[in-house]
C-alpha cells in the first residue's frame, strides 16, 4: 500500500510536468510561515508526545495556469517534545525541504484564485540530531504534501498538510507530519 501510495504521489508530478513543460506562464514568488510539527510514533515506549510551533520560508515556481506545476526550496526549524526512556526530549530540526507539487485552479475571478496542490516533498536534515545514545534521526525523508491556496492579486496564503512515508528514526519508528499556513508574494 505504502509503495503504491509512494509511486502514484510520484508519478503525479511527472504527469503534471510532462504535460505542463509546454505552458508559457511562469510566476515566481516568496513565503513566509509557522508550522506545526506532530511526529508519530510507532515505539509505544514514547510518551508525552506535543507538537510544537516552527517556521517555515520558502521560495516557489508555478509553471501552468489552470493545471499547473509548483516546485519549490524552503527551510523550515520546527521542534517536538516527548519522553523517551524516562526523559523528555526536545530535540530541534533544521530541514530543507523540496515540495514537488501538480496543482489545479478550482476558481479564478478577477484578481482571487483558489487552487488545489499534490505532491511529493524530499527533506534533508542540515544538523544531526541525536535525542539519546539509542536514536539517530535520518538525514533524509520522503513526505506526500496537499494543501489550497488562495491568491488575491500577488498575495498568497497557502495552507498544507504533510504526512510522512518514510521513517526517520528506527528506534522510535518515527514520521513526520506537519500542517502549515504561508503567506507570500508573486512576482
């Protein structure tokens, strides 16, 4: 099921970059955001488990209009909280993260947009993160991303969720998810 999922999220982008390679239109732009960080945790053995606030900027291409391609870079700081073998933890992340999303404009009127997005997200792990001497997080990790976005005139404000695939830590059989608003500016 996971590799399904995995290789249908993939090939969404490509279709959706094959097929929008060919538009004219491409719009740049910025954002800024908070995210919130909600790791599970398959090892029962963790407790406590908070979700905390980070922050998010990233920088985005929209190639298309009505079906269009959206790849983007961002870094992103979030942090969690848990106990682990009877201490809390707080470790901080420091990510790059590469959203490789197709997306659709549901409505556009005048100046307001609304659209939809769908896509894989890589992520890499600028620090090593060590929470104790039995856990190691991955470097990389491999996250699908959905989410709408709404333009009025070069504003946006995105919203996103992002549930991981991969896990990053074997001993805590952890994955990501994260839910996240950004605002921004095309240009």
């Amino acid at each position: 099921m996971k590799n399904t999922l995995n290789a249908t999220l993939v090939a969404l982008t490509l279709l959706g970059t094959a097929g929008i390679a060919q538009a004219q239109e491409i719009t740049y732009g910025i954002q800024v955001g908070s995210n919130y960080h909600m790791t599970s945790f398959g090892n029962k053995t963790v407790r406590d488990n908070n979700g905390k606030v980070g922050v998010s900027i990233a920088g985005f291409a929209r190639i298309g209009d009505r079906l269009f391609f959206q790849p983007g870079i961002g870094a992103s700081l979030f942090r969690k909280e848990y106990t682990f073998e009877g201490t809390q933890k707080t470790p901080k992340f420091y990510q790059i993260n590469l959203p490789l999303q197709v997306g659709y404009t549901v409505l556009q009127k005048d100046d307001f947009t609304l659209r939809g997005m769908l896509g894989p997200q890589l992520n890499y792990d600028i620090k090593t993160v060590k929470s104790s001497a039995n856990t190691e997080y991955k470097k990389f990790s491999f996250d699908g991303r959905a989410g709408i976005g709404v333009d009025v005139s070069r504003f946006t404000i995105d919203a996103y969720y992002s549930h991981g695939f991969t896990s990053i830590d074997k001993t805590l059989d952890a994955k990501n998810k994260t839910v996240g608003i950004m605002v921004g500016y095309k240009f």
